[in-house]
C-alpha cells in the first residue's frame, strides 16, 4: 500500500481528522465569544473521541500501520497543546501550568525517538492514560468558559486542570525512570 493509500485508510483518517480539528478550533478560539467557545469545545471533544477510536479500530482490524504509530501521537500533541496554548493565550488558564504540560510531551516525544532509534519500545503506562483523560476532563470546560446550562463550567475544568498537571509530571517522570536502562546502554 502507497504512502498515501496509508494516509486516508481507516484509522489513519481519524488521526487526520484530529490534525485537521487543530486549526479550526484555533479560529474559532480567536473569538472567544459564546457560541464560538462551544463550537470549538464539541470540535475538540470530536476529536477527542477519535483518539481512542482509531487505536481501536487498527487493533481490533489489524490495520496497525506505521504511519499510524507516528501520526497518531503527533495529532494528540497538536490537538491537547493547541488548546491549552489558546486558553493560556485567553488568560484562562495559567501559562505555566501550560508550559509544564507542553514540556513534558516534548521531553517524552524526545525520549521516545532515542528509544525508536535503538529498536525498543517504551509503551505508554496507565499513568500516561489518565493524564490524557484529565487534560481532555479539564480543556472541555475550560474551553466552553462561559456558565453554560446554570454550571460554572471554568470550576469544573480547574480540579481536573490539576490532575492534569499532577498526571503528567508523575507519568513523564515514570516515563524516564523505566527508559533509563534503555538510555544507557
């Protein structure tokens, strides 16, 4: 199968849907108004969704392909930071809280390509799905903002913003800790 054959089969295409979902929700976040703030929370909570699904998917149809191995973390990476760059952007959340969650996904991307260029493997832990699930948990409030059906929703996004952060600094140090007898040898 060609690169592009890859590309738009199956799994491959949630992933692209979900690099796709990254710029509309960056305009829609420039207007940070009512409905605009909503629509780009239902986007980002589509894309969410495709993030389990296309794993899924591959597994369950054996369709694991190597760009989707690649593709897929990326488009997590892109879809979590834009948002969370766009409400530090928006004084919604605090920057360096922001800051400390991009910085972990780039250190373990790192850490994963010197693990890659070694032939090894390092799979994601538990830990790495929670933190995952507390920063989708805290960015769909955070991101709606505005009181929506009578709920502060910014008060609901704040305690599970904070089991983001304590989720990713505890899986990126797990992370490094069982890489380090690959790192040196």
């Amino acid at each position: 199968m060609s690169t592009f054959q890859n590309l738009i089969h199956g799994p491959n295409l949630l992933t692209l849907f979900r690099i796709a979902a990254v710029p509309i929700i960056i305009i829609l976040m420039l207007f940070p108004n009512r409905a605009c703030v909503f629509i780009a929370a239902l986007v980002f909570s589509a894309a969410a969704i495709t993030d389990y699904l296309d794993g899924f998917y591959a597994r369950k149809r054996n369709m694991v392909t190597t760009l989707g191995k690649i593709m897929d973390p990326v488009a997590d990476k892109l879809l979590v930071s834009s948002a969370f760059i766009m409400l530090a952007a928006l004084h919604w959340v605090p920057a360096w809280m922001v800051c400390i969650i991009i910085g972990r996904e780039l250190a373990v991307t790192g850490l994963r390509n010197i693990i890659a260029e070694k032939g090894e493997d390092v799979s994601a832990s538990n830990l790495g799905k929670y933190k995952t699930g507390f920063q989708i948990a805290a960015i769909i409030p955070l991101m709606i903002h505005f009181p929506f059906l009578g709920l502060n929703v910014q008060a609901i996004g704040q305690p599970f913003l904070w089991g983001a952060l304590v989720f990713t600094i505890w899986s990126g140090a797990d992370y490094f800790i069982r890489s380090r007898s690959l790192l040196q040898g």
